[in-house]
C-alpha cells in the first residue's frame, strides 16, 4: 500500500496571497529558529525544507565583491547622468547579473544593498562616489530608478530585494560610530528623509539599512523614524538591516546601552529587523537575544515582527515558488548589451564644464595624454573585478591611433638609497602568476590578505627604480617596473605584490619622513617604518632604515616633453578610490594633491592647449582661468577610457550635468559635521557665494535656445511647459532643468530647488516640446510652527534653463495656501527644537526611546529664536523641562532677561527632567529669544497666563 502524500503546507500553496502564507510558515517555526532568522546569515529549516538566506549583497554600480561583473560608473557618476532611464536600465542589468551569478555561486544573495540615498551635502565626506546628488529631488529620481531597475518588472515576484543605504543624515567618516549629526525640523523634513521618502513612496524598494552615526544624539539603529516615518510610507513590509557590526557600536563605541542583550532588544524594537555582526558566526546576536527574552526585553511577538518582514521579502524573491519565478532562469552576464550600456553610462555620465573651442578634437590632432590616472581604470570598495578594461590611453589609442598619441605618466621615478650604500631591490618573480585582488569573491572582503608567494624585497648594488606617485597630504605609492605595487603582507615583509592600492585595509601606502639627511619610509597600512634585516625588508618597530631619495626623473619633465610635442594635452588628473577619502576616511581639502598640480602647471607652460579631464569621485577646487578647457567624470567602470576619447573626439557630445555644487575655496565649505543646511546656507539650495561651477552645469558641442514658457495653477498642480530648441550643428542632449523658489517667504527658504528636468536627444534644428506637472505639494515647507507641511500663499517664481544659474526663462506663479500664523503657544508651548534659528546649540536626544531636546554644543552659551509667538492678551507664568545642569534665560525680540531658571541641583541623569517656573509678564505677538549655558538639556517652554 502506498503511503498518502503528505497534503500541501498553505506556505508552500502559490494560490493563497503572501501575507497567509508568511502566517503559516511563521506559525510552524520554534522560537529558538526565529530567533536565528535574524542575524544576517539565517540558518536553513531542514525539517521545514526552509533555504538557508543571506541578507546583504553589494550592487552599488555593477555586483560588488563577488569576483568578475559588468561594472558601472560610480553613482555619482550615475547621477551626473540626470537620466533615470538610463540609470533604470543599469539597475536591470545589475539585477540579471546577480540572478545570473547566483546561478553559478550560492554565496551570491538576492537582497541586494543598493542604491546610496544619502545627500551630497558635504564635498568633503570620503563616500561621495556612493550618493547621487547633494538635491533631494534629483537623488529620489535617480534612486528610484535604480531601485525599479534591480526590483524587475513583474508585478509579484522581484528579481532583487533593494534596500536604500544609509538611514539617515549621514555624510562624515570622521568618528561616523560616535558622532551625532544635529538635524532640525525643518532640515529633516525637506532635505534628509525627502530622498528615501520619495524612492520608498514609488514602490520598489525591499527595506533600509541605518547608518553608524547618530541623529539628535540618538543613534540611527534605535531611531524612531523608523517606525514614526518610513514604515508609514508604504504598505509594504520593509526589512531593515542594520550595517556591519553597528549593533555592537551600540555598548562598544556608543556606550548608549550597558549591555548588548538591553542594545540589541532596543534595536529590535525600534524596527531594526536583520542583524549585521560578528561575520558569519551568529552565535553572539543569538545569545544576545535569548538573553534579551529571558530578561524580558523581548517578547515572542517582536521576534514574530521581524521574522515575518524577512519572510516577506524572500517570498517576494520568489523563493518558495521555484516554479512560478519569472527570474530564475535568468542567465544575463557580461552580455553584449551590457557591455554597451556600461559605455553608453560611461558617456552620458562625462560633464564639460568649460571649452573656449579646442574641443571636440579633430581627427588628425597630435596628442600627448598625461597624468597620474592617464593609464588607469579605477576601482572602489563597492566595485567588482573587472571583465574589460578601458583607459583614458587605451580609449584615445583606439580612437586617434597609437601614433597620434603619446603618454608620460608623471610618476617621479626614484630609487631608495640605504645608509649602506645600497638601493632597495624587487627581485623577480618567477613563475608568479597575475592576482588580482578579490578576483575569487569574498563574502567580506576585508577579511583578503596579501601575496605571500612572492619575494620579499632586498638590497643591491643598483637597486630597482620605483614609480612614486604622491595622492596628497604626503601619501605614496611605490610601484615597480613590472607594474605590480609596493605592499606588506601579514608577516610584516614588503613586496612588490598588488595589482592596485585597495582593501579595506590599504597596505600599499607610504610617507617619507624627513630624519637627518634623509627619511625614515613609514608604511601606513601598519603604522611601522620599514627596515632593512638579513633576511629582506619589513616593517618594525625597531631600527627603521633611513633612506636617500635618489631621483633620477621628475614626473613634470617627462610630462613637459610630451606636452611640447603635442598639438594638445590631455591632463588626466583625480583621485585613487582607496586613498585620501573613502569609507572610513574623509577628505581633508577641495585641492588637488601637490604633485597633480604641478604636472598640470608643467603641461599647461609647455603647451597653452591643454585640456584637464578630471576623473574623481568628488569635486575639486581647480582654476580654471588658463585652461581652454574642462572636463570631470566619476569613475566611469570598465568603459571609462572609451567614453572619455569619443566625447574629447566629438562622437558624443557631452551632456552630463553636475549633482552637487563646486566650490572655488575650502573657505566656501561649512564644518563637515554641520547638518544645518538652512542656518550654514549649504549646498546650491542656499549657498550664497559664487561656486566654482554650480548645480545643474554642463556644456555641449550644441546650442539651445529655451521659449515659450507657461504655466498654470489646476488641479492640485502647477502644469509648466516650454520649448527646447537645438540651435547648433550636432545632434546632442540637453538637459532642461526647472527651479521654483517663493518670492517673498516668511521664512528662510532655498534660493532656487529644483522642481523637475528632462534629457532629451535633438538633432539639428530640432524643437521639443516639455511639459511638466509639480504637484502643490512641492511648493511646501516645514512649518515648525504647526509641525507639518504648509504651502504659504503668495508667489512662486518659476525657472526653466540649462543649470541652477544658467536661468534661460521665467514666469511667476500665485499659489493660494494657509497663511502665516504666530505660534499659539499658550495653548502647546514651544518644543525646544522647534526653532526658527539658533546658535551654538545642538539637539539630542530627550529619552533613548523618542523625542528631543536641545543643549549647547559647547562651552560657550547656545541661542535659540522662536519667531512670532503669540502670548494672546497676557500671560504671568513660563515654565521649562530641563535635564542637567546649567541656566535658561528667556527674553523677548532681542531685549533684556525677563527669566533665569535654573534647577537648583544637578539632575540625576540626562533624561531626569524637571519642571522650573518663573513669573513672566506679557502679551501679544513677541520673537521669544532663549540663552542656554551649562550642561543643560532644554525639551520644552511652557507658558500659561
């Protein structure tokens, strides 16, 4: 007799909707795998038949760290692009590449941690080539479309689960676990949440991942903006997952708890629902979280929440519905057509920034192309290895012909003399086989050590002569004459081992130290000076070698020679991915390095022709007054070169834009931990400075002529239309851009936002016609006054143009609204971060739970202004809650103290408050000044008549 077939588990029934599905799969799980789901490497069920699943895989702009992929420009790269088609298409390809690999390697995961939505504010931070733009509006677009990408297009199953990174204000890599980034109301509202709010609300992204900092003294992996705000804008489930190891800063580096059991249950309740730490082994975060429900701190249910938003995801991936998958037999990997669409990204994404007519170049131009990353194709962290290879050389070879070009690097070729007499000698390697660096993949590739199979550097008579090339701030690489990087290993011996600079850890970096008549060679990665021993080179503590820097060519000679001969000169110039600003380390100026400026002085006094293209994640502060002309892109991935030579060589012309503003001095820049964008006048929405290059600009090899602008207000929008003329001889993009600004504000508003734009391609004498819908909404601001969104009545003047500045057309726009208000603070009060202006303050956290307060930000007083505050026809009586301790003073438009309040004794903690009150005399509508000294945490102002 023939055993029944078991019947169907309802989990496992396709027919039913997901949501009955994950309640019955959830229901046979013990409490004891619920809790193992959580840590980021969840186990399988066996008696379930329940896959083990990963959360977590790198696709920033191409699949990250998993060996060979199609890679992309970086993302910055991508935004420059101002194009959320191409950059949708990008995301496909991505997503069929990680279907594709995961094919082959189970270790590839389909929750993919992707895109960046985190703003631009700060030139300076180290992980700008990860953001889109410094503007909300244009960072949803470009995020969205990424995340439309990588989701797929099927209307049930998803091709990959995106989540956003990284939740929320972030920008510092200086102290990233332990600052706290001050974000008042109104910069929350309409600058940090606006891009993740925008790109969660179009539907296709997964989850979040919070961020290592903390906001308003709280730490972003407890943050109740999870729950207060994103959760509620979208039905679907989300599944944050927290970042690598920040569970642990919470009691580590944070000291924001006392034990991992009370962080770990705090981060669980807050929303944070699949835990990053300790690598592979998950046995730390579960017994945390048994610890966690054996105190109490937990229960069954917050496991139950959690678990169900993983499970949600994994059925959205199709995973327990093989055979219905649309995605599973995708095979789409290094395809032609992602070949072409990682050239076609690389070209849209190339900005020119000036060109007095050298170019585009013609044909038969003589070219000597020069500079540090003339012959280079750089990578970051978030890149994978490379399947083609193009640099600005290899493209401008293939483009103009071998004979037509010329390179010099402009390395300084030296040698490193001993105080022996002898030089430092790379020995050959025989045999040795071509690594390159992550080629394999790596789960984390942090953990990849260095070449031990090669020899360990010695000393000779004639030594070996050594590329040094200097990225700033005394920072070096070494390189030898078979291209392979000066690098120290595990066992503390120097070899000429690396491909390129590059892991999480760089250990291919230098500084020479001046030390008597020479310089002691400090290698970076270990922090140790190198030393010559009997049984080759290394790194010690002890006895370092003082060495004699014998040059045999400075890098501007050789770059001058080429220069002289050319008809025009290509200075490639930029930054290493790895080196002087990265994750974990911002930069330190807008310059570029000292050795960088030189070769471009040398080239541009050989030949006035010369032509600066800029490849770098980041904006630099260059002049470019003698430069006939100018050109920046990203990292542009694997057909970086090539697109570079078909747009100097007028195949294409460019239309890349910029994201984010370029300043002209490192005066022009606000502190790197000043979140204020209002009060700090950041970023082209209010800066008030003349920028290097502004928001929005780029040239062409066309011209465009704007016209016909109208609008008119109906049906909850502002309908916007104007013509777009090509009045040149070559068919190009442009790209229009409209701004709206409030022309007579109550409040400080941004001098010009961008409202909406569009690429388009014209030919010659082509016009098109673009129409735009900017719902009301986006004429909004918060109004901390009534702590919501308000449009104010009045008048709103509309640009349409070619970038922030270039303003081609305008009109001006009447908006009926709600209007302005004085505060009714008799009846709410004031909440302290409420404010309209302040000085010197910053806000922290009010309990670790929710809430706000505000404290000074150092020794000196803190001012805070709370704008038209109507007292009604009198009141006798304020009272504050205060933490700490320390005075309030309160006046009233700017006149003397008619308060102090002061606690009489130290609180016991920061979050014991206590209520002071004073008598107080006033009536009417009055700008309420408060002074803040001392340790003290203000939470809010009370008055009452």
């Amino acid at each position: 007799m023939t055993a029944p077939t078991p019947p169907m588990p309802p989990f496992r029934d396709p027919r039913l909707p997901f949501a009955k599905r994950i309640d019955d799969l959830l229901s046979r799980l013990t409490p004891q795998e619920k809790t193992a789901f959580l840590h980021q490497f969840a186990p399988a069920v066996e008696r379930l038949g329940v896959a083990a699943f990963r959360t977590g895989q790198e696709a920033l702009h191409g699949v990250a760290w998993m060996g060979p992929a199609t890679v992309f420009p970086q993302a910055v790269g991508l935004g420059a692009t101002w194009n959320p088609e191409l950059v949708r298409r990008v995301g496909d390809a991505v997503s069929r590449e990680v279907r594709a690999m995961r094919a082959k390697d189970d270790r590839v995961g389909l929750n993919v941690w992707a895109p960046t939505a985190n703003l631009l504010r700060h030139p300076l931070w180290g992980r700008n080539e990860e953001g889109y733009s410094e503007d909300p509006k244009l960072t949803s677009a470009i995020a969205t479309a990424y995340t439309h990408g990588l989701r797929g297009e099927h209307p049930t199953y998803w091709r990959t689960a995106p989540v956003l990174k990284h939740w929320l204000a972030h920008n510092n890599e200086t102290d990233r676990s332990t600052t706290s980034s001050s974000v008042r109301p109104r910069v929350l509202h309409e600058y940090d949440l606006r891009a993740f709010r925008d790109t969660v609300e179009a539907g296709a992204v997964a989850g979040v991942m919070p961020a290592y900092n903390l906001v308003n003294g709280r730490p972003n992996h407890v943050s109740p903006y999870l729950a207060e705000h994103l959760r509620t804008w979208t039905e679907e489930e989300l599944l944050v997952c927290s970042d690598a190891g920040a569970p642990s800063n919470l009691v580590d580096s944070e000291h924001y708890f006392d034990t991992h059991e009370e962080a770990t249950a705090a981060a669980l309740v807050a929303g944070v629902d699949s835990f990053t730490d300790h690598g592979t082994d998950s046995s730390q975060i579960i017994g945390r979280l048994r610890g966690a429900l054996e105190r109490g701190l937990l229960t069954e249910a917050d496991l139950d929440t959690a678990v169900r938003r993983q499970l949600s995801v994994r059925f959205r991936l199709g995973e327990f519905d093989p055979s219905y998958d649309p995605h599973d037999p995708t095979g789409e990997f290094d395809t032609p057509a992602h070949r072409a669409l990682a050239q076609e990204a690389a070209e849209q994404a190339i900005v020119l920034l000036k060109n007095d007519g050298v170019l585009p170049l013609a044909p038969d131009t003589r070219i000597a192309v020069v500079g540090l990353l003339a012959d280079e194709c750089k990578l970051d962290w978030y890149s994978g290895t490379l399947i083609h290879r193009s640099t600005p050389l290899e493209g401008l070879y293939e483009r103009f012909g071998a004979e037509r070009v010329e390179f010099a690097e402009g390395v300084d070729r030296v040698r490193l003399k001993t105080s022996t007499g002898a030089f430092l000698h790379v020995p050959a390697a025989e045999g040795a086989t071509d690594e390159v660096r992550g080629a394999e993949g790596a789960l984390d590739p942090a953990l990849l050590r260095g070449r031990t199979d090669l020899p360990v550097l010695t000393t000779d008579a004639a030594g070996t002569e050594l590329a040094l090339a200097d990225w700033g701030g005394g920072v070096l690489t070494l390189r030898a004459p078979d291209g392979r990087y000066l690098s120290v290993a595990d066992d503390g011996c120097l070899r000429a081992s690396a491909d390129q600079p590059g892991g999480w850890f760089v250990q291919e970096t230098f500084r020479l130290e001046p030390h008597g008549n020479g310089h002691l060679l400090k290698h970076l990665g270990t922090g140790r000076h190198v030393c010559v021993s009997a049984d080759g080179v290394k790194v010690a503590d002890e006895d370092p070698e003082v060495f004699e820097l014998v040059v045999a060519e400075r890098g501007e000679e050789a770059v001058a020679r080429a220069a002289a001969a050319a008809d025009v000169v290509v200075v490639v110039a930029g930054n290493d991915p790895y080196i002087n600003g990265r994750e974990t380390e911002d930069r330190t100026t807008l310059r570029l390095p000292g050795q960088q400026e030189r070769l471009l002085r040398a080239a541009r006094a050989a030949n006035p022709a010369t032509v600066l293209a800029l490849v770098a994640a980041y904006p630099y502060a260059v002049d470019p007054a003698e430069l006939p002309a100018v050109l920046w892109t990203a990292h542009g991935g694997q057909a970086a070169g090539t697109a570079l030579a078909r747009v100097l060589a007028g195949d294409v012309s460019p239309a890349g834009r910029l994201p984010q503003t370029w300043y002209a001095d490192d005066a022009d820049l606000p502190g790197l931990l000043d979140y204020d964008v209002i009060g700090a006048r950041q970023t082209y929405l209010y800066f008030e400075g003349t920028p290097l290059f502004p928001f929005g600009h780029g040239l062409s090899y066309a011209s465009f002529a704007y016209g016909d602008l109208t609008a008119r207000v109906e049906d909850e929008a502002v309908r916007v239309s104007f013509s777009v003329t090509n009045t040149g001889d070559v068919t190009a993009d442009e790209v229009a851009q409209l701004y709206g600004r409030a022309v007579d504000a109550s409040v400080p508003r941004p001098r010009r936002e961008l409202l909406d734009h569009r690429r388009v391609t014209l030919a010659p004498g082509e016009t098109a016609e673009l129409g735009f819908d900017v719902p009301l909404t986006a004429f909004a601001f918060w109004d901390v006054a009534r702590d919501r969104w308000r449009v104010e009545p009045g008048g709103y003047e509309l640009l349409a143009g070619a970038s922030s500045e270039d303003v081609r057309l305008r009109t001006t726009v009447t908006l009926d609204g709600e209007p302005t208000l004085p505060r009714a603070v008799l009846a709410a009060g004031l909440a302290a971060a409420g404010f309209d202006e302040q000085r010197g303050t910053a806000i922290v956290d009010r309990t670790k739970v929710s809430g706000d307060a505000v404290t000074p930000a150092g020794p000196e007083p803190g001012e805070l202004v709370y704008r038209a505050c109507d007292f009604g026809r009198g009141l006798s009586q304020v009272t504050v809650e205060v933490a700490g301790e320390g005075t309030v003073e309160l006046s009233l438009d700017g006149g003397p103290a008619l308060a102090v309040l002061s606690p009489a004794a130290p609180t016991s903690g920061p979050y014991d408050y206590v209520s002071l009150s004073a008598s107080i005399a006033a009536a009417g509508v009055h700008d309420v000044h408060l002074r803040l000294r001392g340790p003290l945490r203000l939470a809010h102002v009370g008055f009452s008549g």
